[in-house]
C-alpha cells in the first residue's frame, strides 16, 4: 500500500491543468514511487472555474481563498501555478506553513522575490521544485551528458533561442502577462528563464552578460472578462504594454566559453521554436524542442565537413524509458511535466531534492535582472 500526499493546486489555468494531469499520471509512469498524489483541493480565483476543475479533475474541495490551502492540514504539497506576481507571497506562505512546493518558473518578477522563496523553503525544510520543464526532456539530458564527458570536445560558444508567436497577434488580451506589477519583465521571465536554465543545465554559470530588449507591440486589448492562456480580447479598450517583448543577450561562461540568448513573445512564424546549438572543439550539438525527442550530434576527429547526425533518443536517455518502449516513439510537453511531478514527489517522499531546486530560480532570476540592468545601462554587467 502507497502512503498517500496530499496535493493542492493554486491557480487552474494553462499550467495548473497541466500540474493537475501530471500529478494523475505518476502511478502510470512511476508506479515505484513511494508516495502517491492525492488530489486534495484546488483554489482559482475566477468563479466558479475551482469548482470546475474539482469536477473534471477529481479534486475533493475547491476554493476561492489560496490561503485556505495554507491553513488545510490535508494537503502536504502544492503546485503554484498563480500568474509571476503571487508566487512570493503564495510561496513564502505556504512554505512557512510547512507544505512543498512545486512552483512555477520564474518564481516571482525579480531575484528578490526568488530568493524570498528560497529562504523561507529552506527555513521551513521543505522540498521545493521549480516549472524548468526544458531541461527534463531526455534530448536535453543526453546532450547535457554527451557535453560533460568531453563528446564535443571543450564547449566554445553556445546558441539558445525562444522564439514565439504568442502575443504575436496586437488583439492578445491584455492580461497579467503584459503589467509590470503583475507580470514583471514580460518576456525575459516568460521566456529567456527557460533558457538561462538551459543554458545553465548545458553549460555551467554564467559570469556577466551584456542584453538589449525591446517593446514591438505597445498596444494590446484590455480583456471583458476571465482569460487563461493567451486568448484573444479584440475590440477592447486599448492599454500600454509595460513589459518587453524581446531579449538579445550576449553570455560569458565562467568556463570561458560564449553564448547568445534570444528570446521573443511576437515572432511571426514560430511557433515555440525553443532550443539551442551547442558548438565544442571538436565537436556539436544541436535541440529543437518541437522535435523534442531528436539530437542533431556532430563528433569525431575531422574538424572540417564532419557530418552531423540525427539521434532519435531512447530508453537510455533521462526518463523516456518511462514513457515509451523504444527510440522515435514521440513524448510530448505534458510528459516533461510528468517527469517533473516524479522528481517533485521523489523529493519530498526522501527528504532530498531531485531536479530542479529554487537555487537554479535564483540563478535564473539573477541573469534576467542583470539583463534588465544592462539593458538600461548598455554594457556588461554579473549576475
Ligand atoms: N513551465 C512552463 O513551460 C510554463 C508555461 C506557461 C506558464 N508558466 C508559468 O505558470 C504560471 C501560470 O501561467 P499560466 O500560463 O497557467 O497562466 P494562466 O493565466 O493560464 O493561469 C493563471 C491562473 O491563475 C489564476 N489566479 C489569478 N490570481 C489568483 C489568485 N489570487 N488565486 C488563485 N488563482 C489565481 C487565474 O485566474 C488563472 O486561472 C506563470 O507563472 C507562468 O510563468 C510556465
């Protein structure tokens, strides 16, 4: 018998759906785990839409109050998946309540708030788990692998590029996403989180940068009601987007190796165009997440005209041996989170962390401050 954890879920849009699917399917794809997620409540501040989720998801309760979630003796852990604004003052509670968490990138709008939740996580000695569901792809793994044992020879300079349509579209709703006070920095937090995580997880920390950004869409439409996701408010009453759109950055590695960071909310043509290039001396490695189970490898001896080879991972890579019996047999987002719930549960079920762990938010939040700083200031600036 399978002690149970009690699981809440605060905030049920995009994310808290995907948490809530990940948190069902453990017993399918772990069925070793030691605990065994039990859906316990759900808290959404929209009407209605908590009492939804328990219906179709199988929660035993829903709220309006995430502070009720606090004070729940039922629930043991939780998924913060609030928008950017609430995950310190959600986080930092919930972690004084004793509860683990599982907590969406980028934990807050600036470093500050990151380190707060790190703190309090620490202080409270739970477990805490961040949404860098990137790098839990078995490619990224293998290519993290293949890079540390030398298959590329020493790294020279990488390439990380996030580029999305998504707010694309200048009748995207103005929601959240878009205010500084509740979204933060926009895309940097959006997007480049995930790939200074990535970029960290390939490559080791990074010693300065220097970044520019941009605001191309200054418009967007203000919303009649509820949204979730990125949905479309066309006719609304016009309001100024506060938060950027686009972040080039140049990376120096502590390795002594080079980088370039690209992220983009309003890219014409792509659609989550998330990955990277990864270029060693003597060798390559390449990711594109939308063909999130291929490597692109360049090895060996010949320097010049050496061939590059598609890699369809299998069960020996990361965790795909959870998920699918054989190479090109094609995992998907959801699975990315599932492996994150996994490592999450195994976290708390042990008392030690597996995978991510708010020290890489703080890392990640650092960089996209200093980018925000050298942004402003024009020239290299640390972490
Ligand atoms: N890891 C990833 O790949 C990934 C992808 C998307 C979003 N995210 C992160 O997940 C978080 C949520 O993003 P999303 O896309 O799901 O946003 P969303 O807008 O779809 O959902 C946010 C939900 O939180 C609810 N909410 C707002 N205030 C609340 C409150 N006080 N109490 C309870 N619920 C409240 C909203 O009503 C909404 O349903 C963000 O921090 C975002 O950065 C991560």
């Amino acid at each position: 018998m399978v002690d149970a954890l009690g699981v809440a879920v605060i905030g049920f849009g995009w994310m808290g759906r995907v948490h809530t699917r990940a948190y069902a399917r453990l017993p399918h794809h772990y069925p070793d785990l030691p605990l065994r997620p039990r859906l316990v409540t759900v808290a959404e501040e929209v009407p209605g839409r908590a009492e939804e989720a328990a219906e179709r998801f199988g929660f035993v309760s829903a709220t309006r109050d995430w502070r009720e979630v606090a004070a729940d003796p039922r629930v043991q852990a939780v998924s913060v998946t609030a928008p950017n604004f609430l995950h310190r003052e959600i986080g930092v509670t919930l972690a004084g309540a004793g509860k683990h968490l599982w907590i969406e990138k980028p934990v807050g709008l600036t470093a500050a708030d990151a380190r707060a939740v790190a703190d309090a996580v620490a202080r409270a000695g739970v477990q805490g788990t961040v949404g860098f569901n990137y790098r839990n792809a078995p490619a990224v793994e293998a290519a993290r692998e293949l890079i540390a044992s030398g298959g590329i020879g020493t790294v020279a300079h990488v390439r990380v590029r996030l580029f999305s349509d998504y707010a694309a579209d200048p009748d995207t709703a103005l929601t959240w996403r878009y205010e500084r006070r509740r979204g933060g920095s926009g895309v940097l937090g959006d997007l480049a989180s995930h790939g200074v995580d990535l970029a960290r997880f390939l490559c080791g920390e990074i010693a300065s940068l220097a970044a520019d950004t941009a605001v191309f869409v200054p418009e967007r439409s203000r919303p009649g009601g509820a949204t979730a996701g990125h949905a479309l408010a066309p006719g609304g009453e016009p309001g100024p987007v506060e938060n950027e759109d686009y972040v080039g950055c140049l990376l120096r590695f502590t390795s002594g190796a080079r980088g370039v960071l690209e992220a983009c909310r309003v890219s014409v043509g792509e659609q989550n165009a998330y990955g990277f290039e990864v270029h060693g001396s003597r060798g390559a490695v390449f990711w594109d997440f939308r063909r999130m189970n291929e490597l692109g490898v360049c090895r060996g001896t010949g320097y010049r005209d050496q061939p590059v080879a598609t890699v369809h991972v299998g069960p020996g890579a990361g965790e795909f041996a959870a998920f699918q019996p054989g190479a090109a047999n094609a995992m998907g987002y959801d699975d990315l989170k599932v492996i994150e719930a996994c490592r999450f549960v195994r976290s708390v079920a042990e008392g030690t962390p597996y995978g991510t762990t708010l020290a890489d938010a703080v890392h990640s939040a650092r960089a996209l401050d200093a980018m925000e700083r050298s942004a402003r200031t024009g020239g290299w600036v640390s972490p």
